[in-house]
C-alpha cells in the first residue's frame, strides 16, 4: 500500500460571537479536525486549549495519513474543523 501525509496548520478563528457576556472571559476553546473517508479509518486530531476570546489562535500543526490506493474514497472525503469550548 502507498501512503502519503496531509498536513495543515489550524491558525486561528476571527470573529467568534460571545455566548454571555458572564462566561465568555473564562472560556477555553480548541478545534477538533476530523477527516472522514481518506483512509482506512476516521482520523481526528485536537489542538491545544487556549484562553477564550472572539480571536483564539492555536498556530497547531495536524497531520493525516492518506492511503493513495483508495484514491477514489478519497474523493468523496469530508475535513471537518469543529470548535469546541469548555468554561473554566
């Protein structure tokens, strides 16, 4: 089988609404990416929690192994970013 990296850095969110203006200050927020189809099973990966705010930034580095020889499956795949927050 063949195999070859997918690798992307998740940066950062722009513009994120504030949920309440009691809670917003303490939350912590990370994003789950999620490929679906591009290989032999689902693979996910988390980035680091930071501090709330409208404009988390994470700078994370996600990497995917992608197996050529079901190229086709790899044209129906989904990536799927997914922000996540959890109030301290």
């Amino acid at each position: 089988m063949s195999y070859f990296i997918l690798e992307m850095n998740v940066i950062c969110v722009e513009g994120l609404e504030e949920l309440n203006q009691i809670s917003s200050p303490n939350l912590s927020v990370y994003v789950m990416v999620l490929l679906k189809g591009a290989s032999l099973k689902d693979q996910n990966a988390n980035t680091n929690m930071v501090e709330g705010g409208q404009n988390p930034s994470w700078n994370y580095t996600v990497k995917f192994v992608i197996d050529t020889s079901k190229q086709i499956q790899a044209l129906k795949s989904q990536l799927m970013f997914t922000i996540i927050s959890k109030n301290n």
